[in-house]
C-alpha cells in the first residue's frame, strides 16, 4: 500500500455482505452522477438517516467525517469535507465512524428499561422508519409515485406504472396521492413486511 492512499483513508472494519449490500443501496441513491460520489452534506446526512435512522447535525457530520477520513485541508474543501466527495470506500468510512458513535452515544444514554414486545416494537418502527427515510430520498415527509418509480429503477425492479400506482393507492389512506409515514407503518405492518 502506498503512503499516499493511506494518508488519505483509514480502515474500515470488515462489511458482511447483506450489511455491505443495503449500504450500497443507500449511497447509490444519494450519490451524484456521473462521478459516482456523495458530494454534499444533505446527502450524506439523508444517507445516515436512511441506513442508520439517525438524524445527525453539520457539526456531528463534520466530526464523523474528521475522525473517518484524513483530509488535508485547503482552501476548496472548507477543512471540512473532501471537495471531491465521498466514493463508497469513504462513505463505509463515515457510516462506521457514526455507528461507533451512535453506539458510544446511547451507551451512555442507556437507562434501564423494560424489554420484551414494547422493545421488539420499537425496533420494528425504527426499521420501517429507515425504510421510510430511504425511499424519500429527499425529504419530503411523504412518499411519492416518483420516489417508488426511482427506488424500482434503481434497483432494477421491472415494475410497471400501474404497478406502483396500485402501491401508492393501496397505502394512502388520506387520499393525497402520497404515503406519508404513518401509511407506510400501517401498511409495512399490514404486509408483516416488518414483523
């Protein structure tokens, strides 16, 4: 290995594959094409927030990104982000950087708590939450035919128009031709897609 590479990434830990697989999912919906890389910090943050469910700040995200990658500063990067984005080695990089600080993070929030099927619960909504967050790669708060129509192509699904209409239809209870996320827990419930 050269000095220079590793000057600029430090190791990750070693990705089994379904883990390596839904983080290659993720960044392939957020990343900019045709450089195939992350270039904001919305994106990275909406990343995060997908793969993670964890909503984390600018300055959180900076510090994620200090302590996972090296980058030598200069005056077009800010110090704070490589100005030529993230490539999926960095962006594993990053995701374990914020999962040992997530973990850090709720080790010492930790309090006693009653476990059983309120937990299992919890962790079933967290899930479907996740789920939510990646398909509305954007933000929006609700899930639209456009979102479903991205999420299919992009993971080389042959689904037809129709086909995701009836899915729309089918989970909008409200009738505004969105998913908002109590629709999409209801009906990911519904479905015993997160059992």
């Amino acid at each position: 290995m050269s000095n220079d590479s590793s000057e600029k990434k430090r190791l990750t830990r070693a990705w089994p594959d379904n883990e390596r697989q839904e983080a290659r999912e993720v960044f392939d919906l957020v990343v900019v094409a045709p450089e195939n890389k992350i270039k904001s910090s919305k994106k990275m943050r909406q990343a995060l927030r997908a793969l993670l469910g964890w909503d984390v700040s600018k300055q959180e995200l900076q510090h994620i990104i200090s302590q996972a990658i090296v980058v030598v500063p200069n005056e077009d990067n800010n110090g704070g982000e490589p100005n030529e984005g993230l490539d999926f080695s960095d962006f594993l990089n990053v995701v374990t950087e914020a999962q040992q600080q997530q973990h850090q993070r709720s080790a010492t929030q930790e309090t006693s708590s009653s476990g059983g099927i309120h937990e299992e619960s919890k962790a079933t909504d967290e899930k479907v939450t996740k789920a939510f967050q990646l398909l509305d790669h954007d933000g929006t708060g609700a899930i639209t035919f456009e979102h479903l129509k991205r999420a299919s192509d992009l993971l080389g699904e042959n689904m037809t128009n129709e086909e995701l209409q009836d899915m729309i239809d089918e989970a909008d209870q409200d009738g505004d031709g969105k998913i908002n996320p109590e629709e999409f827990l209801r009906i990911m419930k519904k479905t015993n897609l997160y059992s």
